[in-house]
C-alpha cells in the first residue's frame, strides 16, 4: 500500500508521478485496490501499486527510495517480480 493521502484514484496518480519523477525513475503504473489501514495518527488511506516495465537502475532506485508517507511503518516498499504477468494468478 503506498500512502500519499488521496481518497481519489487520479489524485493518487498525479502524486505517484510527481515522486517518481523527483527520483528518476519512470516505468508504468498500474494503480490496484484502495486500502486502509489504522496508524499512530489515525486511519490511513491508500492504493495498492505496480510498476513495470522499469530498468534493473530504476527498479533499484524505487527500492532504496519507495514512495509515498508511511515508508517508516512499512507502506510504499517495493518487491521486484520478474513480470507482471504472475500478479494476480492463485
């Protein structure tokens, strides 16, 4: 779940690409369920997120970086797949 504290889909999608591009990386987003989860401060409101079609430099920097508020408590990490093809599959 990445956080940026959107309820809005298209919102939440401008701020992804406002910080992908801060840290240079580009790629294709594919935007999943919202989701909520209960913090410190309250209730967080977030998305679900995928990228692909990211370079071995990019999917690495994305890593390191992640995205969105609540990287400290474990939203916005990312796991690289080998493809997006297995998303999904039971």
């Amino acid at each position: 779940m990445v956080v940026f504290g959107h309820d809005d889909e298209a919102a939440f999608l401008a701020e992804c690409g406002r910080a992908l591009a801060a840290i240079d990386v580009t790629g294709h987003v594919v935007c999943g369920k919202a989701q909520a989860r209960l913090g410190e401060t309250g209730e967080m409101r977030g998305f679900s997120l995928m990228l692909h079609g990211l370079n071995s430099a990019h999917a690495l920097q994305l890593q390191h970086h992640g995205l969105g508020s609540a990287r400290k408590i474990g939203c916005g990490i990312f796991v690289s797949h080998k493809t997006a093809a297995a998303v999904g599959e039971n």
